[in-house]
C-alpha cells in the first residue's frame, strides 16, 4: 500500500476505449463518473485519423443544470488534444466525450 506522497510518484494507467460497429459519419458519446468530484488538471487525448472533431463536456450535479463545455477540438485528426495544468481547475464529477467520426469503411475503432 502506497502512501499519499507515494502515489504522486506512480505514473497513472493507461486506458484504452474501444467502439465497435461504428459506421460513416458516427457521432457517439461516453460519460466518465469519476465517483466524487476532482479537480481536472490535466487532459491528453491522442490525435485519430478516423475522427472528425471531438468535444468535452464537464459536470458535478447534472448536465442540464452545471454543465459546461470544457474543450472543442476540430482538428483531433490531426494533432493531439493537450491540456495541462488548468488554472484554476474545473471540479468535476462528470466527464463526456462527444466524438465525431469521419466517413470511413471499418468497424472497429480504437481510442
């Protein structure tokens, strides 16, 4: 069992999202529930080829309600999304990624 100090020091999992039986022109969504609220600091979202455009959307008590859109990314395609050490961090318990994907011939995608 580490220490709090500790875990500072331990580099974070990595993940990896698989959408399957996508088809051109797709739009899909996922919501992250991160269990309480946090302080978002820092966010990396690999450049995808098959993606047209992607957007995140943040929240605490309801989406209707508090929410608001963190980032837009229109050229995901192309270049990674990067955003690090946020000023003042947004608290969230809620994340959603928006995707947008490009008109393609696969059927399975992964993120």
């Amino acid at each position: 069992m580490l220490l709090p100090w500790q875990r500072l020091l331990v580099m974070p999992s990595q993940h990896m999202l698989v959408i399957e039986r996508m088809h051109s022109g797709a739009r899909r969504f996922i919501v992250l529930d991160f269990g309480n609220p946090i302080l978002l600091t820092d966010l990396m979202i690999p450049a995808c080829s098959d993606l047209v455009s992607l957007s995140i959307d943040i929240w605490c008590h309801g989406e209707e309600t508090d929410g608001q859109r963190l980032v837009v990314a229109s050229d995901i395609g192309t270049k990674s999304l990067v955003m690090s050490d946020l000023q003042p961090p947004p608290v969230c318990r809620y994340l959603k990624v928006y995707c947008n994907f490009r008109f393609m011939n696969c059927h399975l995608l992964c993120l």
